[in-house]
C-alpha cells in the first residue's frame, strides 16, 4: 500500500461527532458500489480543518487498500497562492 499521508497531529482530541459523520459517510458509501464519495471539510483558517482530515485518514486506510493521496490545496498560506 502506499500512503502520501502526512504526519498527524501529536494529542490530536475531541470532534468525536465529525470522526463519526465521516465513518458514516464512509459505511454508506459500501452500500452503493462503486459510488464514488468525496467529501469537504471547511471552516476558517486554523480550527484544525486539516488536522481532523488527515486524522481520520489515518484510522480508515483500511478502507483504502489501494492507497491514499494527500494534496495540499494551500488554500490558506501566507504568502503563497492557493
């Protein structure tokens, strides 16, 4: 498997609620093969958008067993275009 992941975020806690409604996302999705999900997480700049994308990334690669591809979109980088 190859992974492009990024490291997580040391003490990542909490959004309970937000981990569980991407479970879901996910669970729903094997109901409809071959439904292709895509899924947004936003928010303003530094509430952890990232952090929790890249989190449950990590705890569902088992989902995935093809792989994971990180982008980073940049959409908020001081002095770089996104």
């Amino acid at each position: 498997m190859s992974a492009q992941l990024p490291m997580g975020v040391r003490g990542f806690t909490g959004r309970q609620e937000e981990l569980a409604y991407l479970d879901k996302v996910l669970a729903s999705a094997a109901d409809q093969p071959p439904a292709v999900v895509i899924s947004a997480v936003s928010g303003t700049a530094g509430v952890g958008k990232t952090a929790l994308a890249v989190h449950w990334a990590r705890t569902a690669q088992g989902a995935f067993p093809e792989g994971q591809l990180y982008v980073n979109l940049r959409g908020f980088a001081p002095g770089a275009r996104p």
